[in-house]
C-alpha cells in the first residue's frame, strides 16, 4: 500500500528550453522545498521553500539564467522525497 504524502510527475517539456513544468499533489498541507541542483550537487536554484496546501500544484521553472546540461529537481514534502532529472539544452 502506497502511503506517501507527495506525488510528483514527470517534468515537461524534458529536454526543455527555458522552462519546464512539474505537477506535485500533496494529500496533506505541509512544508515544501523545491531545489535544482547540478551535477555536482549544488544548489543552483530554490524554486519553493514554504507552505503548501493539499491538492495538486503546478511549478515551473524558468532556468534561462543556467548554462546547457543536466539538473536534478529535489522536492521535499513533509517526510516525503522526490528527484526528477532533468536536461536543459539551449
């Protein structure tokens, strides 16, 4: 049985240049942190760091100030973790 809080979905468009969106659903109000971070594991980017409520959220990300590469997107949602890889080419 699957009892997570955080349901995170593909990213779209991916590849993508500049932005791309994220759909995350949360069955409960709670803290959420959206990162991007490079290959070497670095923040580059706080998409959301705050309170959301349930339901289901849009995010997208505009990374027109990054350079070409792959980026990893960290969603934090309570005690609930999710990664998307993602490869922005300009």
């Amino acid at each position: 049985m699957d009892h997570r809080s955080l349901v995170l979905s593909n990213a779209y468009p991916n590849p993508f240049n500049p932005t791309t969106t994220l759909d995350l659903s949360l069955v409960e109000s709670s803290h959420v942190s959206i990162k991007v971070y490079n290959v070497v594991g670095q923040v580059v980017e706080t998409i959301s760091n705050g309170q959301m409520s349930a339901g289901y959220h849009s995010i997208t990300w505009n990374a027109s100030s990054l350079s070409s590469g792959m980026y990893f997107i960290k969603v934090n949602a309570g005690t609930d973790v999710a990664v998307q890889k993602v490869m922005l080419m300009k």
